[in-house]
C-alpha cells in the first residue's frame, strides 16, 4: 500500500547534479543533494549550477544547532 504522508522531493548526489549540469527545475520544484543536503528551488529557465542554494546550511537532527541563525533550514527526522 502507498503511504499518504509521503513527498518524495528530486534528489541526487552533488556529483550527479554536476554531469546534468543543464538539468532546469521547474518553477518552486524543490531539489536536494544527497550527499550535501543543500537544497535548491527550480526558476524554470536556470540550470542546476546557476540556482543558489536555499541556506547556506542544512543541520537534520532533534534541535537546531548553536550559533543558527535566521534563513538557515532545520529538518528534524523522527524515525
């Protein structure tokens, strides 16, 4: 059976995103390196290396780390 509260968000590894370098996200389309676990928001005309990063930093755990500050992204995983 599907899971429901699933979103499965495009994801590669760094290196895999740099030989699709001309890969284009659409418009909001959210994406993830893997290996990084930086994130990226599609514009719909600018390849994967033209698009900034969406934090400069991205910490998965029970509590955001000391020294956080405002629009650094915190994902908190509980299995």
């Amino acid at each position: 059976m599907a899971r429901l509260d699933l979103i499965q968000h495009i994801r590669a590894t760094l290196a895999q995103w740099t030989a699709k370098n001309t890969f284009v996200l659409q418009p909001g389309e959210l994406a993830c390196e893997l290996d990084t676990l930086k994130l990226k928001i599609g514009n719909g005309t600018d390849a994967w290396s033209a698009l900034p990063y969406v934090a400069p930093r991205i910490t998965i755990g029970t509590a955001a780390p000391a020294g956080g500050a405002d629009g650094d992204i915190y994902l908190q995983y509980t299995p």
